[in-house]
C-alpha cells in the first residue's frame, strides 16, 4: 500500500486521464474523475467503464467521476487536461483549487501562444492559491496502465522532496516511479518525442525502411537534447525515461496517437482526415509548431521539427521532407 493516501482529483477525463485515476484508486487513494461529459460521467459511475476513451477496459470501482468543480478541492490534482487547453481551463476554475495543493501535470506540450511549458503558466495562473508543481511523463500508453502492465514514469519537480514524496505514493508492483528535480528536461522530453513521433510515423507510412527510422529517431533524440539544453535543462536527462524511454515507446508502438497521424499523412491522408479518424486529441500536431517557434527563439537546429511543420502545414510534401533531410550539409555527429 501507499506510503500516504492521498486524496486526489484528475483533472481530464480522457484516455491518460482515466488510466492514471484507475492507477491511483487501486493503489489506495481516493480518487475522482472531473470530466465535462455527463454521459461518460454516468458510465464511470454505473458501468466503471469510459465508453469514450477506454472501452472495454474495467475501471476500478474505487473510482468517481463528477461533472461538478468543487471536486478541484484535493490535496492532489492531476491536470490530465491537454497542454494547449490548460490555461484556459486553470483560468476559469482556479478558484476551486485547495491552498497549496499538488499539482500533478501529465500533459505533455508547449504552449503555442506563449512557447512556455507547464511549469512556467500553470503556478502563475495559480499563484494565489501557492500550488506545489511536479510534472509526471515517460513511456506510459494509457491501455497498458488499464491493464497493469509494468509501467515506468519519472515525476520531477523542484518543491523540495515533492518529486521523491510523490513518487512513493504514487508507485505500486505495475506502475513504477522515479524522482528527479529537472522540471524543464521531463518538459521537453515530453513534448519534442511527440513530434519525432509525427516524423517516425510519416517514415512508416511512407516505408521508407528500418535504418530510415532508426535514423530519424536518433537524430530526434539530439534534436530532443539540443532544445533542452538550450533551456537549462540536464543532459542525461534525456538519456531517461522522459526521453529515450518516452521516444522509442512513441515512435514504434501502435498506441502512440502522434505516431498514427504520421503514419496517415505517410500514406497519403490529409491530416483533416487522420484526426477524424483517431478520434481523440494528438498534442503533438500543435506542440510541432510551439518547439519550431522557440528553437528558432533559441538559434537551436531543429531540421526534423522543422520538416514536420512543413508537412503540416502543407508546404512541403513527405517525400520531399525525406530527400531535404538526407541531402543536409554533412558534418561531425
């Protein structure tokens, strides 16, 4: 059992939202579900089921969900809300949350408007109520958490044993966590394997090839590493679970929504026509243009960032990405 049970709210009910909630509740802790659908509100309540987001996939009966705000008033508050709508949804229901509450974000992304990530905008909205912030990431499929099976995460922050505490509550035999206090390099590790994942997606579309891929996806790491580091980040950071481990589990495995909206624009599909058929929200889309804004910011060389915007935004085709990629200058690695 948990060191401390905690009482805890998600905030979100998607996907990641949802197994984390399923996660908590059946390690103990009193958990709730905050999610704007009454529908799916209902099912979680009567059916332990999200229709939704997860169906067939049994949700511990631990678990409540509430359509009603008040529910914000937890000790812990896992924002499980997708990062480009975080501001907006922290704004309106900032006064709900509990003086100096946790809040727990697992939302990977940079904001598009202001190029900041969560731990920049999320205690500044809050400033008042004096929120304690970590960030959670890694490897981590929602439907693999459903079904307990062995998860790794690291939590960081850097409130003063906050990553350490939380990481003793929140582990348990199928969801193992690590602390780490580099809030900026989990940040960006999140955030930019999202877009490699786009890019290793569009290399499986288009069957460009294993070493293709592998290429790509090790370059994505420096391109990953080089960002970070502009920022302050730590190096081996990104040698971790919020990088390497986050990079390879999004660019090869099925699950990964970033990878799939590759893998339709590497097949020929509009990107109108990938997202209609995934169904749920891939951050890494906006999160593409977000990390080319601040690269350029920074003067960091992010070519496959660069080539994705490219594809998405339409002014450049997949096949064309592919040959201005390989016939870059060449250099030292």
């Amino acid at each position: 059992m948990p060191l401390k049970k905690l009482t805890i709210c998600v905030a979100g009910g998607g996907s990641w939202g949802t197994a984390l909630a399923h996660m908590a509740a059946s390690h103990g802790h009193r958990t709730t579900i905050y999610m704007r659908r009454p529908e799916v509100c209902h099912a979680v309540n009567t059916l332990h089921e999200n229709p939704a987001y997860l169906p067939g996939l049994r949700i511990s009966k631990a678990v409540q969900a509430s359509t009603d705000p008040a529910v914000l008033d937890a000790e812990c508050v896992i924002l499980a809300v997708p990062c480009q709508q975080q501001r907006a949804f922290l704004e309106h229901h900032r006064r709900f949350f509990q003086q100096h509450a946790t809040v727990l974000n697992v939302a990977k992304g940079i904001e598009l408007a202001t190029l900041k990530t969560g731990s920049c905008f999320v205690p500044e909205i809050l400033k008042e109520k004096a929120v304690r912030y970590a960030v959670l990431s890694g490897p981590s499929f929602a439907k693999e958490v459903m079904k307990n099976k062995p998860t790794a995460v690291v939590i960081a922050s850097a409130v003063p044993d906050l990553a350490e505490d939380l990481m003793q509550s929140l582990s348990s035999p199928s969801f193992r966590c690590y602390a780490s206090h580099d809030v900026v390099g989990c940040e960006v590790g999140g955030a930019v394997k999202n877009v490699i994942a786009i890019a290793a997606g569009l290399c499986d579309g288009m069957q460009v090839g294993t070493n293709g891929r592998a290429a790509l996806v090790t370059r994505g790491l420096a391109e990953m590493s080089r960002l970070g580091a502009a920022l302050g980040a730590q190096p081996l950071t990104f040698m971790g679970l919020t990088g390497l481990g986050d990079l390879v589990l999004t660019t090869t495995g099925d699950l990964s929504r970033n990878r799939q909206v590759g893998l339709g624009l590497g097949q020929g599909k509009s990107l109108d026509e990938v997202t209609r058929e995934i169904g749920m929200v891939a951050e890494g889309v906006k999160t593409a243009f977000a990390v080319q804004k601040l690269a350029q910011s920074l003067k960091v060389s992010a070519p496959i960032t660069d080539a994705v915007c490219a594809i998405l935004d339409g002014s450049l085709k997949p096949e064309d990405a592919v040959l201005q990629l390989m016939t870059r200058g060449l250099r030292m690695e």
